[in-house]
C-alpha cells in the first residue's frame, strides 16, 4: 500500500499535507480517519494543497491522508435522471436514509443505485466491430427517457457475447475482444468532470431553443447549443426564468444545478418539478430531470465541483444525442468559492479579490456547450445550451464575474429591478438585453414561423426604442405637447410591454406560448398600429381611437389557448377593422 500523507494544516476547506509526492495534480484524497473527500489543487515537493468538499471542524494537524490515484470523476448510467445529487455527485436521498436531515461527515454513498435491476435490450450482435461512442444497447430509464449505453472513450474491438436481461449498472452486459484482450463493458461509465467529453465535431447552432417565454423567443433568442447570461440584482425574478426555462425549454433533458443558492429556492424545485406535467408528453417533468443541489449552507468547496459535475451527466446525454438545457443557479456563488479558496492559497488576487483566473475557468465551463455530431460509426446531433444566473452585487454588472461572463455568452438577458418592482415579469430589460444568435436564427424564423418575423421583431424593438425617447420628452413638457402620431406611438409601445412582453409564470395559459402564437399577437398588435395611423391621418380623433372596445382584446390574447389562438386572431382583426373604421364615419357626422 502506498505511504499515507500527513496533514499538516488545515485552514477552512484547505487542508495541506506532507509526504504526497506520490500524489498528482486533481487526485481525489481521503482526508482523516472519517475518510472526507478532498482534491488536490496544488502541488510543492511533497506537500499537497487539497480542497476538502466537506466540513474540516475538528481535523488537526498528524491525521492520516490517504490518495485514490483517481481524478474527481462521475458515474454516468441509469439512475440518473429524477435524481437529486450534492455538489460531487453523492445521492441526497440515499445519504438522507444513511443519517437523517442533516449531512454528516464522511458519508459514503454510490451515486447510481447498485441494487436496482435495469432491463437491457441489445441493439448489436456477437461479431460486430464498436467503437467510441456507438451503442451497444439501450434501458428505459423513464418514460420519457430511453438510455442509450455507449461504448467507453477508448475502446475499440469486436463484440464476444452480449445478452439481453436485467442487470444492476455495475455488472458486466457485453464483452468487447481488443487488442489489449477481452474489455468488460457495464451499464456505467465514468468520467472525470475536468475533462471536456469528445465528440467528432461541432456545428454552428441554427436552430433556437424555444423557451415559450415572449420576450426570450421573440426578441432575444438563444440557440440550441447556446450560451446565455442572467444577471440581475437580488428580487428581480433570476431564479423565477431559470425555472421558467427548465420547465418549458424545447429540450429532451434538463439539468439543474442549484449553485450556493438558498435552500428554500432548490425547496420549490424539488416540490414542483414532480408535480409539473411535461406539456409535449403529458408525465412529470422530473422524469427528465437531473438535479445538483449544493445549496450554501452546504460545505463551500464543493459549489466548486458542483458546475462540472452538472455540466459533464448534461455532456452524457448530449452524446446520446439528445438537446440538454443546463441550468446553473448561480455562477456567482461558484466563482466566491473559488475567490475564497484563492484567498486561503495565498495567491495573488485579481480585481475584487477574485483570482486572477477567475475569466478562463468561466471560459472553461461555458465553451462546453455547443451543437455536436457525437463520437461513433452512425455519428448521432446532440446539443447542449447553457444558462448561467449571475448574482451581481447590489445588481452592478461591471463587477468581474458579470463582466467575463458577458465575454463568453452570446445572450444577455439583463434583467432590472425598477421593473421588477412595477411587477413586471419577466424583468428583461429590452433596451440593454441582447443577443448575437439573431442573425444565424433568423433564416430558421423566416422559413419556420412567419416569412416576415424578423421584419416583425425589428419593427417592435423600434416602437420600444422611440418609447423610450418619447417618454424623456413627456417629462420635460407633458403629453399634450406630443402629436396625435406620437401619441399613438406611446400607446402601442405600452400594449408591446403589457401585453405581449409581461407574461405571468403561474398563469395556466399564458405561461408557455407558443411560437406561432408569439407571431400572431405581434400581428395584431402592430395592424393596429397601421390602420389606426392611416385614419389619423385621415383626420379621425386620437382619444375615440384609444377607447375601442377592440384594445382590451388585443390585450386578453395572450390568456386565449395557444389552440385557439388562430381563430381568436381572425375574430379580432376583423373587429379591429370594423371598429377603427367607424371612427371616421362618426368624424364625418
């Protein structure tokens, strides 16, 4: 057995120990008799720094440290998905039975469940060649979910036997002839979670990431294997849209990783997610779900291992060519770990005491995402789009974290507090929220939705745009100094922000709206806006034009269900018609 470490001192989840120099860089240490995970983040002679992923009360210098020669690796297999796992990937419910509510120290658990049996169903024969990346077979993890078992990343060979039956994820279903001799495979993989998972090549992402969320679709997309940021200050509804986005995004998977958030917010995923029907297949939405809670009064080094961790099971179903939506609640949190683990290495600190690497670890995680062609003789499309909250204090986005995220991300969706506090939700910003996938998306718009959306969209991010200018004038000298056209310019932008950008979360109807329906409601909103300036022009009152009974339609739309949603359409422009047409004839009497 190989010589024990000693430690010889501990500072918080830093613990440092000497005669390590057969230890590597990123190995996983049992620290102590109790036997506490830690890694190896730093290496000088033999004295190792290890970052210990539980609470370190109590240790003291000369108790034993003993390394696994592993890096800090995951299980991937069945049993993953309606899951809920802590920061390195241990099963909250199976350490819950271990020892009660609260986590105790050195609490070992597997985290797939040994016992359970899974049915396998071959889909090669004995004499067939794999490689990397094919499937041999596949389990129905849930009704939703089918699991796709992989060949492992580096073996190539011929099939010896293979049957189907069920299996426990640790016990052998196939046996591959390689060059190296006869390779076991099981239902599980594993996977170290530093190490970016391969695949044969990425694409350019093309395709939007529907989220049923208004202002999101319409007006600052995110792509299927995208990046996108939301910060926004404490109480402006960041948690609320990840949440939004978990239950609606056009996505076969979601992983949601609660990062140092409070334990209340992780509460309400676990209550609701089993709850929620899943709108495309009608079962619960945790049948789809894989959840990371390391909430922050759980030990802070592990927020750190709790990103990668969910970012590598959502690069395993990626690779079995399903779209995953990552949710990260928050990355704020994840880089304070990292800023006071810095702090008790000593190392020089960057702006705001973050570590001077603090850009390229954020770069590190989000450069994960993309639209792939996995590994494998029949290459399958996968992709993986990733959402980060940013808590920013006091909502400041200059600060570092926002500033080196917004580097990386393509979306921004800003959101601001004054608008929360009108009770306007979502509260995105639409003058500062942007997104760079516009242009790549908006052919798939044109040909998918509406041969004009893009023209649809530009038309209202203007209106809004000259709101906003009109609105500094109404200021300074009141609306009666504004022209009639303004006027109705002012008006038409306020029904855009009620009632097409305002949406409510716990509204059965207008929760999720569908993309073409988001096309219809723009429609009527701006044919509005164009009948009702050409009989303005005509000489027909401003105020008859903004009391039609038609306005409160337009306005109730968005609670019409997204199925009769097309016929409402036609009703009401045919309404509209009518009515702005009558304001002249009673201009002429």
């Amino acid at each position: 057995m190989m010589g024990k470490g000693i430690i010889k001192k501990v500072a918080g989840p830093l613990v440092i120990a000497e005669n390590m120099k057969d230890a590597n860089m990123f190995d996983v240490v049992k620290v102590s008799d109790e036997h506490l995970i830690g890694e190896i983040i730093e290496m000088h002679g033999d004295k190792a720094s290890i970052q210990v992923y539980e609470e370190t009360s109590g240790l003291g210098p000369g108790a034993p440290v003993e390394s696994t020669k592993e890096p800090l690796s995951v299980e991937l297999g069945p049993g993953l998905i309606g899951s809920i796992f802590d920061g390195i990937q241990r099963p909250l419910d199976d350490i819950m039975k271990a020892s009660g509510n609260n986590l105790k120290r050195g609490v070992e658990a597997p985290a797939l469940k040994r016992d359970k049996k899974w049915e396998f169903v071959p889909r090669v024969k004995v004499g067939d060649k794999v490689e990397p990346g094919d499937i041999i077979g596949t389990v129905a993890e849930t009704e939703l979910v089918k699991h796709r078992i992989m060949v492992p990343n580096g073996v190539f060979g011929v099939v010896e036997s293979i049957k189907e039956g069920s299996y426990a994820v640790d016990e052998a279903v196939a046996t591959i002839k390689t060059e190296k001799g006869a390779r076991e495979l099981t239902l599980m993989q594993k996977w170290p979670v530093r190490v970016c998972r391969p695949y044969k090549k990425k694409m350019s992402p093309n395709m939007p990431l529907i989220t049923g969320q208004r202002v999101i679709d319409t007006l600052f997309p995110i792509a299927k294997g995208g990046v996108a940021a939301v910060p926004g200050p404490f109480g402006s509804g960041k948690t609320v849209v990840q949440h939004q986005l978990a239950k609606w995004a056009d996505a076969d998977i979601v992983v949601y990783i609660g990062c140092g958030e409070r334990g209340n917010e992780m509460t309400d995923v676990l209550n609701e997610f089993p709850e929620l029907i899943d709108p495309k297949t009608g079962q619960s939405l945790m049948k789809r779900t894989v959840l990371i809670a390391n909430t922050s009064d759980m030990p802070v080094a592990a927020r750190e291992a709790s990103i990668y961790t969910g970012i590598t099971i959502a690069e395993y179903f990626r690779d079995m060519g399903y779209s995953v939506a990552l949710m990260a609640d928050s990355t704020s949190r994840w880089a304070e770990a990292l800023r006071e683990m810095s702090g008790r290495l000593q190392e020089m600190p960057g702006e705001e005491g973050y570590p001077a690497y603090l850009g390229s670890r954020l770069a590190q995680f989000y450069e994960r995402a993309g639209r792939v062609m996995s590994l494998g003789k029949t290459p399958r499309e996968g992709a993986l789009s990733v959402i980060g909250a940013v808590s920013p204090p006091g909502g400041d986005i200059s600060e570092p974290v926002a500033q080196a995220t917004l580097r990386i991300v393509k979306v921004f969706w800003g959101l601001d507090s004054s608008l929360a506090y009108k009770r306007h939700f979502p509260a995105i910003n639409w003058l500062n929220s942007y997104s760079l996938y516009v242009d790549t998306l908006s052919d798939w718009f044109n040909c998918n939705v509406d041969s004009e959306f893009m023209l649809l969209r530009t038309r209202i991010m203007r209106l809004l745009q000259e709101e906003a200018e009109l609105e500094e004038i109404v200021k300074l000298v009141g609306m009666d100094a504004l022209s009639a056209q303004d006027r109705l310019k002012l008006e038409v932008a306020r029904s855009i922000r009620e009632d097409f950008l305002h949406q409510n979360a716990f509204h059965e109807e207008d929760a999720y709206t569908t993309i073409d329906k988001q096309c219809l409601m723009i429609r009527l909103i701006l044919e509005f806006y164009d009948l009702a300036r050409q009989v303005l022009e005509n000489g027909a009152q401003i105020e008859l034009l903004l009391s039609l009974p038609v306005r409160e339609r337009i306005g109730r739309f968005k609670y019409i269900s997204n199925l009769e949603s097309k016929k409402e359409y036609d009703s009401i422009v045919r309404a509209m018609s009518e009515e702005i047409g009558s304001t002249l004839k009673r201009e002429d009497f």
